[in-house]
C-alpha cells in the first residue's frame, strides 16, 4: 500500500447540502482557489447534472485550478456521467465520481430496483465513464449497511470495468470506528483485484464519530484517501472534518506513518473563509480552528505552557496559520502592507481594482476601529468577495433611534438594481426595526429562521459578524454581514440573504 494519504475535499459538493449553506459560483470558485492554496488533492467541485448553475461551477473550478485534481459527482447512468464529463473537460485533471445505493433498504425503497438491476446498472454505468475519463471513482451509497457479500460483487465489477477509487460511505453516520475499518478490511482481502484501486473512506457525522471512523478505515482497513469536508461541515450533523483528519495524521505519524500533501499553514484562513461564506460559524472549543483551540485558562496550564509549550500543547498554533501576533495593521498603515497581510493570510484577490476597494473599506474600518485584527481583514475581504457584483439589493446607510421606554425607529437606504431607495419602520428592538424597514420595501415574504451574531474579535471594539438565514418557496439561504455596529451588520446580512433568495440559484439534491 501507498504511504500517501490523499484528502479528498467535498466541502462545495457534500458541505453546500447544508440548509442554506448553498454557495454563488464566485463563492465556490474563491474557496476552490483557496483549497488548491492548501493543497487538497481532490476537489469534489459539485454536481454538474443537478443543474446548469452547478454545470457552470464545476466547468469554471475546472479551468480555474490547475494543481489538484476537479471532480463532479453523478449519479451512475449516461446522462449524469456525460454531462459531469462535459463539464470537467478544461480541468487539468479530472475525475468522474459515480453513485449507486447498495444497500437493500435503499434499492427497494428508493431506486425500486432489484440487487441484478443495480448489479449490471453499476457495471455499465463504470464502463460509459471510462470511455470518457480515466480516473474514475465508485460509491456504492449506503454501502456501510450493504450487505458484504452484494457488496463485494459490485466492487469487484466496477473495478473489472475500470474504476480506479473505491468508496465506502458511511451515509447516515451509523458505523463504530473499530467495526467500520475491520469492514473496509474485510472487503478488500475478499474483492480479488482490490489492489487495482485505491479504498476511500466517507464518513457522517450523526453520532460524532466521522474523523474516527474515517481513521479507523486508514489504519484498520487500509483506506488511502479521505473525504471531509472544512470544518466538519455538511448535512444533519456534518461530515468529516478535513482539519482533524489532516492534524491527526501529522501529529501522530509515529502511529499512522503516513504522508500528507497538505499545507497546514492555509488551514485557518481556508476554515474562516468557508465560514464567513457560509453564515456556519465554527464553535469556540472545535478542534485545530476554534478560537479556544490553543488558549489556556488553568493556572496550572499556563504554567507549563510558559516553561515548554509540549507539557500542554500537542500542536504549534503557527503551524494551521494562527498568528502569534495578532494585531496587524491600523489607520496608519499603507496599500502595500495590507496587501502583504492578505498575501500572508492565504487571501488571493484577483486584480488591482479589487485590491484598492478592499483597501478603501479597510481605511474606513480603520477610522472606526483602532486596532485591526487578522480576523477583521478577512471579514472585511470576505464581505468585500460576497457583495461584489451585479446584485439586486446594495447597502448604503442606516439611522435607527432607540431609547428605554420609547418603541425603536429605524430609516435603511439601500439599493434596488441600482436605484437608491429608503426604507422605515418601528420594531422591537433596532435590529427588528432596522430588518422591517428593508422587508417594508422589498415584500420578499421571506420567513426568518436563524439570526446569529459573532464577534470576530475579542473587545467591544469587535466587528460582529451576523449571520440571517431566510426561507421561501421551500429554499434556505444564509446572508452574512461584518460591521463595527451590530446594527449595520444585521442589515447587510439580510440584504445579501435578499440577494441569494433572488439569485434563483438552484439547489442540489441532498446525496450521501
């Protein structure tokens, strides 16, 4: 076996099934690019028969990445497989990955077919990809819950017929870690050409044990590759997380003794960005990317922290991109300087034009705010990212009046297709007011199901960072708003959740 471990990152295919984490194609091409920066091996770019817009990510994330290998996901008939194929055909280098459910509850319920249908559908389905592309994966969905000896039939077929990675999902994240690797073990020593392909493992998070099960099909089964996703995120409870998977191998390589081409250092700002993306904030105490993740509270830790960094840390916090210094630049700082810390912070801004209009907001941030954060800058350039381009609704002011005792009143100008509007309103608090005074102009309907705010620094000087999640029509959308006022950035949130809902973007089928 190989001592390479690939990561296979699915965070814009699997992660966007999360409600209301969808992603713009700007969006996924702009986290694509930050991937390739950490040097993911494989990026799951989408599911390009689901829809022309995801057509569309996939081709664009296929010319655009020219380091890790594109892959589009497709459920295994001609239709899905060409059209994946179409859209990966710029890529530098491609992959097709083909699903099937195996499982028994899956075949009869939801594909209605019998074990020989689905048998043949998977053979042929491999062999009408292969003519296409070489490097071909295979997921037999549900197969954790198929039956070993279906399942091996399967396996062995498609490999016969040229598949080049075998998957084994843990679709509904039911697996135990020790179980599952001894099931990935059991199928490769009874599928006799298992050693023409590469065993992958992908895991769900529903009982919190996705990164250890993953592992345990590494070093129990002999798995080589791992699909995760930043953050953990995904549907239900998520998916592997790409930065546990990543450190856990580094950190322990006495056990696993296996090689990563991963660039650690890009870990942190490629977890802020899918999270400022998003509207999915990482909780304090998440492992490697959590704010709390190398603070020490106990006495007792801070002292031995202070005497050897190793009696408390098992990890160098530089080493996943957390600085050691984390106030950067303020009022007084120049273009060259801020560009030089997006450059050191992983951030890649495509021209010069977007350069000086994320340098104008920072000037502005930096008249209101003394001391700016790593974290402020890439809020500011993530907000600068999200609301740049041709949008339906614009921000431009706010004025809102609250006193005890009085009902709060709030005016919003903004922006509909380029006209300046204004909207006004009482509420129950600012916010309310403030979110009622857009609604009053707008009429979009929409049902509000979650609003969140996050400091993204430590002091009352923070910027709060909101996230507002709107539903209509059966559609989930996430706005997220950075601002020094709370207030302002409730309004910005809910005007880029306005914008998605508009978009008409479609969604993709939820898929294991």
């Amino acid at each position: 076996m190989s001592d390479k471990l690939i990561i296979f990152d699915t965070t814009l295919r699997d992660g966007e099934q999360s409600p209301g984490a969808s992603m713009t194609r700007d969006e996924k091409l702009r986290i694509a690019r930050q991937l390739e920066r950490l040097k993911v091996d494989v990026i799951e770019a989408g599911f390009a028969a689901s829809s022309n817009g995801d057509f569309e990510c996939v081709k664009a994330i296929a010319e655009s990445v020219r380091d890790s290998t594109i892959c589009s996901l497709a459920r295994a008939n001609d239709r899905d497989i060409a059209r994946a194929a179409e859209a990966l055909k710029p890529a530098q280098s491609g992959r097709l990955h083909l699903f099937l459910a195996t499982s028994a509850l899956h075949m009869e319920k939801k594909l209605r077919m019998t074990p020989d249908q689905v048998f043949e559908q998977a053979r042929l389905s491999v062999r009408f990809a292969r003519n296409l592309m070489a490097d071909i994966e295979f997921s037999p969905e549900d197969g954790y819950r198929s039956d070993p000896d279906f399942l091996c039939r399967v396996l062995e077929a498609v490999i016969a017929e040229g598949a080049t990675t075998i998957n084994v999902p843990d679709t509904v994240g039911y697996a135990i870690p020790e179980l599952y690797g001894n099931f990935i073990k059991d199928l490769r020593s009874r599928v006799p050409n298992s050693d023409k392909a590469v065993w992958s493992v992908h895991c769900h998070n529903d009982l919190g044990m996705a990164v250890a099960n993953s592992l345990a099909g590494v070093k129990i089964g002999g798995a080589r590759q791992v699909e995760c996703t930043i953050n953990g995120l995904g549907e239900r409870a998520g998916n592997c997380s790409l930065e546990e998977i990543v450190m856990a191998v580094k950190t322990r390589k006495d056990y696993f003794g296996l090689e990563l081409g991963i660039d650690a250092k890009h870990i942190l700002a490629t977890s802020r960005m899918v999270s400022q993306t998003t509207g999915f904030v990482v909780q304090p105490n998440k492992a490697v990317v959590g704010a709390n993740a190398f603070a020490h509270a106990s006495g007792i830790h801070q002292d031995g922290v202070l005497k050897a960094r190793d009696t408390y840390e098992i990890m160098r916090a530089e080493d996943v991109g957390w600085s050691a210094n984390k106030i950067v630049l303020g009022k007084l700082s120049g273009r060259n300087a801020f560009k030089q810390r997006l450059q050191e912070l992983g951030v890649a801004i495509q021209s010069e034009a977007d350069i000086n209009q994320a340098f104008a907001r920072f000037k502005d941030l930096a008249d209101r705010k003394s001391e700016i954060f790593d974290e402020d800058i890439l809020a500011l350039v993530s907000d600068e990212c999200v609301s740049h381009g041709n949008e339906q609704y614009g921000f431009i002011s706010l004025s809102q009046h609250s006193e005890t005792g009085e009902r709060p009143h709030a005016s919003v100008v903004f922006s509909v297709e380029g006209l300046e509007v204004r909207g006004q309103s009482d509420g129950n608090g600012p916010v309310d007011a403030s979110l009622k005074a857009i609604e009053s102009h707008v009429k979009s309907g929409a049902e509000m199901v979650l609003y969140s705010v996050n400091a993204i620094s430590g002091s009352t000087e923070s910027q709060g960072e909101v996230t507002v999640r709107l539903q209509n029509s059966g559609r989930v959308v996430n706005g997220v708003g950075a601002d020094p006022d709370i207030v302002v950035a409730s309004a910005k949130a809910y005007l880029s959740a306005l914008n998605k809902l508009h978009s008409k973007a479609d969604r993709v089928a939820a898929q294991g």
